[in-house]
C-alpha cells in the first residue's frame, strides 16, 4: 500500500507493474524506467528500564488497553541509538542510555524493519501529546504486553 502516484523523475503516472518478481510502481512515461522500490522504513523501538519498572506507552490514536515500546522513525543521518535517545526525551521526557541491541525484527504489514533496543532511563517522567497513558510494568512481571508496535 503506497500513496506515491506519480514519478518523481517525470511527472508521468505510476502502475502496477511486477519489477524483479514483485508488484512495485513504475514509471508509465516513454523512455523513463524509474520504479519506486517501497524499500522497508528502518523504526526503532525502546525497551526501557525506568527505575524498577518496564515502560509502556499508549499512543493517542490507539484503543484503550493497547501499548506498546517507545518507537519512531529515523531520521536524515541519524544513527538508530541516537533515534532511540530522541524518542525516549520526546515521547517520555527521560534521559536514555542504551544498554544493547534487542534485535531486528520485520513488520511486513507496515513496510518496516523494527530495531530494539534495551535503554535505561533517568529524569522526571513527562509524556509527549502522542502519548495518552503510561504503563509501568514491574520487572519480571507476567503482565501479557500489547501487541501493537508502531511509530
Ligand atoms: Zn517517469
């Protein structure tokens, strides 16, 4: 699912067309072989350590009961650590050191590979307008973790 329509190279229209085995957009122009590949957007997540606790985040446009790690994308020529750092100060208002790279994980259905991160946060916790509640769940709780992970 794509919003792009039009090539950027010449304006002309974009179809369906199966490129290398997969259905991408490309260029119907004469003489114009532009394709728009949809390469997986690169998000970071934040498994974060505050205090005692794991911190959970609903965002506002989600329903009630479903949280998520801290996410978000990254950004022109910034590495994922320091994308995790930002999300973490903007979303939650923390200072946020990384402690290690959970893993990679790939989130077809949203066209991202998902980086996780282990952070320990510090500070006064104070969320963002995106965010509309917090959980905190103790460590090593069995408490069952939403779902949803998205920026
Ligand atoms: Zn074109």
């Amino acid at each position: 699912m794509s919003a792009v329509k039009y090539c950027p190279e010449c304006a002309g229209k974009l179809e369906d067309r199966f490129v290398d085995g997969i259905e991408r957009k490309a260029c119907t122009s004469p003489g114009c072989d532009f394709v728009y590949w949809d390469n997986p957007l690169p998000v970071v997540a934040a498994l974060i350590r505050y205090k005692d606790d794991i911190i959970l985040a609903r965002n506002a446009k989600w329903p009630e009961g479903m949280f998520s790690l801290i996410t978000g994308f990254l950004e022109k020529q910034e590495t994922p650590e320091q994308a995790v750092e930002r999300e973490v100060k903007e979303e939650l208002g923390l200072d946020s050191e990384i402690k290690g790279f959970i893993g990679h994980y790939s989130f077809f259905a949203m066209n991202q590979i998902i980086l996780a991160f282990w952070v320990s946060a510090d500070g006064e916790l104070k969320t963002s307008e995106e965010i509309t509640e917090v959980k905190l769940v103790p460590k090593g709780s069995s408490t069952r973790l939403g779902s949803a992970v998205s920026p």
